[in-house]
C-alpha cells in the first residue's frame, strides 16, 4: 500500500488566514481574527472559542494560566478564610 503524505506546514499569516476563512464557513472577517489569534498565541499556544451576548466579536488574551472555576485542587489554598492561592518561588511568594 502507498502511503502519500499530504499535509504542508503552515508558513506564515497568509496561510493562517486561508485555513481559519476555510473553517469559518469562508467568513474573512473571524478567519482573520482567528488567524490574528493563533499568530499570537503561536505553535504550543491554547486557543479557546467561546460565545457571548455582545453584539461584536472580540479577541481576549491571558498571559500564563488560568483556572476558569474553583481551584485545580484545594491543597492549593493556603487562606482558607480569603481562599486565596500563594505560589511560592525561591524567597519570594506571588498571589494567584
């Protein structure tokens, strides 16, 4: 059986925006703000869709990561009276 690989790497904005119009149903406008946000979020980024009430679309970015509900674990809340999380780094310590 012959196998043929089919599959091309994606080389830059332009071929970003063809296969985000592609999977938009061919609306240019979200292809291009797809396209804008996987440009941005780059090849190990995460990119989430998620519907609103607005009457306009618009693109959100998060730096880092972050925890849509409640926490990952409770053993992650070191105050339980302001549940808050403190990630500790060397001597210094950063609230979540």
């Amino acid at each position: 059986m012959l196998c043929v690989q089919v599959a091309l790497p994606v080389s830059g904005h332009k071929d970003l925006l063809s296969i985000a119009t592609v999977a938009t149903s061919g609306d240019a406008v979200m292809g291009g703000m797809v396209a804008t946000a996987f440009e941005r979020v780059g090849e190990s980024g995460s990119t989430v869709v998620v519907e609103g009430q607005a009457l306009g679309d618009e693109i959100e970015f998060t730096d880092g990561y972050t925890v849509d509900r409640g926490f990952a674990s409770p053993y992650f809340v070191k105050d339980q009276e302001r549940q808050i999380c403190e990630q500790v780094m060397g001597n210094k310590s950063e609230k979540l």
